[in-house]
C-alpha cells in the first residue's frame, strides 16, 4: 500500500519494495495463506526469512501499525464518495473527496485554535494552494482516465455501426464529457 510515511527503523519499510508491498497485502488481507486464512504476524515472519530476510513477528506487528492511518484516510474518502452518491445521487471523484477532506480538516484545524494562539497565515496559505494543486492534478487525471474509456467505448461502438449521436450522448451522460 502505498501512501504512509515509512520509517528508517522499521525492518520491514527498509525492505525492497516488491516485497513491501507483500507484507502489507498480507497485513491487509489481500494475500492469504494457501488455505485462505489470513495471515498471522509469525507467519508473515516465516514467509519473509523464505525471501531471505529475517524480520521478527514483532516487527511485523509494529510495520503494521504504519498501515492503519493511510489506511483509514483511504476508507475516509471512500465513505465520503459514497455518502455523497447516496445523499444525491451523483459519483463524487476521488479527487472532489480528496479536496473535501482537506478543506475540512483545514477547517477543522482553525476551528480549535485557542483565540490569541499564533498562526503562521503564509503557511495556511501555502497549505491551502498545495491542496488545490494536488486536487486539481487528480480532477485532470480522472478527466483523462474517463477521456481514455470513452475512446475505446466510442471505437468500439463505431465498429458496431452505432450511430453518432448516440455515442456522443453516451459520452456526455455516462461520462460526462
């Protein structure tokens, strides 16, 4: 899983990627043991000393705990993205969720300063135009992600005779372009 800040005395975040990436699928349940049980923290520990690399039960265990704030940001905005469907109907983008989790947790932060507690306003600032940055790059990838599935829809419609103002209704209700 990628996302969470790794941390130079963790065993595990020093190894190579590849199989980082294992250990917190299996931390995460998405690998599992050949009879489908999830793996335990010593058996993680076992899988990893077959690779070559020996990394205590413990260590895994500690590793995991790396996982849980990246983990629960990414089932925030997950929840988020289907509350708003569900209230109104509409897919919110990862990247409105994403900018809607900033702004709140922005909001947030200026709403339990203590009056006369300092802040830096130009690091506000510069925090609020990072986020918007960083918004604005997904919104242009989802934009060119959707672009991208609506051209092999409308080749493949083409090859099937369909006419073209119906794929271009396709691509303006289902894909919003």
């Amino acid at each position: 899983m990628k996302g969470y800040k790794r941390h130079r005395l963790c065993k595990v975040c020093t190894l190579p990627e590849d199989l980082r990436d294992r250990v917190d699928a299996m931390l995460l349940g998405e690998e599992t043991e050949e009879d489908g049980r999830p793996y335990s923290m010593e058996g993680i520990s076992l899988w990893l000393r077959a690779q070559g690399h020996e990394v205590s039960p413990s260590s895994v265990r500690r590793h995991a705990r790396h996982l849980a704030p990246a983990l629960d940001q990414v089932l925030q905005m997950e929840r988020l993205v289907e509350a708003v469907e569900e209230a109104t109907g509409k897919r919110l983008s990862y990247a409105a969720a994403l900018a809607n989790i900033v702004v709140h947790k922005a909001l947030r932060y200026l709403q339990d300063l203590e009056l006369g507690e300092e802040v830096d306003p130009e690091k506000v600032v510069r925090l609020g135009l990072e986020a918007a940055r960083v918004a604005l790059s997904l919104e242009r990838l989802d934009r060119s992600l959707r672009e991208e599935a609506a051209q092999k829809v409308e080749e493949s419609l083409r090859a099937r005779q369909i006419e073209p103002e119906v794929i271009e209704a396709i691509k303006r209700d289902i894909y919003g372009l």
